[in-house]
C-alpha cells in the first residue's frame, strides 16, 4: 500500500483527536507527528520535484474532502504552514 493510502487510513483517527474547529494545517501537523514514518515516505514520493512539501501537504489537505460524513468545510483563511509561512488553509468542523 502507498504512504498517502496508509496515511488515509488513520484521518477518521486523528480527526477525531483535533479540536471541534480546525484547519488543515493543523491536521497535517498532527497527522505528521503521529504517523512520522509513513508522512516520511509520501514526502519521499516527491523528493525529485522542486517542492515536495508543498505537493505533499496539498494532496494530504484535499483528501480531507473524502471525509464529509466526519467533518465540514466552513471556512478559507490565513494560518502559519509548517515553515512558519503564511498561507491560505481550508477551516473544518467537526460534525
């Protein structure tokens, strides 16, 4: 099975751990630190191309999106990403 596929499998997991409210920076942050190999791995999938962070942490916040039935999209707005940089992060509710 591929990392992004194993990583997958724990969402309902580690959603269930955030806050009521929160983004999907704050979801990729936890989901790294619990899952520290496999987050390892799909980064390693796209160490060839120029930003491996960025194309990981966008295919990791979109497949949040699978998970309608657990979590709802309420917001867009500003929030630090793992470098500390600003950036624009999708804001979930947990149902």
């Amino acid at each position: 099975m591929k990392p992004f596929d194993e990583l997958k499998n724990h969402y309902p997991e580690v959603i269930g751990k955030m806050d009521k409210v929160f983004n999907s920076h704050e979801f990729i942050i936890r989901l790294a630190q619990d899952y520290q190999s496999l987050y390892i791995c799909a980064l390693y999938e796209h160490v060839k191309g120029n930003h491996p962070f960025k194309v990981t942490h966008g295919k990791l916040a979109q497949s949040l999106e699978d998970f309608d039935n657990l979590i709802e999209k309420i917001d867009n707005k500003p929030s630090k990403n793992i470098f500390g940089e600003s950036s624009m992060a999708i804001v979930w509710r947990k149902r």
